[in-house]
C-alpha cells in the first residue's frame, strides 16, 4: 500500500472513531445511572450529581466543536482530525 492509501486510511479510522467516542459518552449515562442508583457499585452519586454528569455532555460537545473549528481553520483539517484522534486511542 503506498503512502497516500495510508494516510486517507488513518483519517478515515481518526474520524470513524471520533464518531464511536461520541455515541458511547452518549450512551453511556442510560447504562451506568441505574446501577449507581442501586448501590451496584462502590460509588455513591446523588440524583444532582447525575444530573451534572448527564449535562455536561453536550457542553463540551459545543465547546469542542467551536474550538474545533478554529483549530482546523488555523492548522488545516487533516492536521487536526489527527491529533483530535490521538488522545482516543
């Protein structure tokens, strides 16, 4: 496979898993929740707690996409794709 395959093949993965990141920090409050609930865990969390998990979520998605953007402007797309992917995997 030459360079180029390469390359287009890891942004493509970079982004597939930015993806996977996002529904699974998504999801992961409707599985979780319950069983702090239920004392299934070692961990104690209030209903304000959970409330706080649960909404801080989306901040940082809007954050993040601003942020992005200016990033990505500055320092090209592929650039940051890359290193947005780093900290994931």
């Amino acid at each position: 496979m030459d360079r180029g395959k390469g390359a287009q093949f890891l942004v493509a993965f970079s982004v597939s898993l930015a993806t996977l990141t996002m529904g699974a920090s998504s999801a992961w409050p409707t599985i979780v929740l319950p069983r702090f609930h239920h004392n299934e865990t070692n961990v104690r969390v209030t209903d304000d707690v959970a409330s706080w998990m649960v909404a801080m979520s989306p901040l940082g998605f809007l954050s993040g996409s601003l942020v992005t953007r200016y990033i990505s402007d500055n320092f090209g797309r592929r650039v940051t794709v890359l290193a947005s992917a780093a900290p994931i995997a």
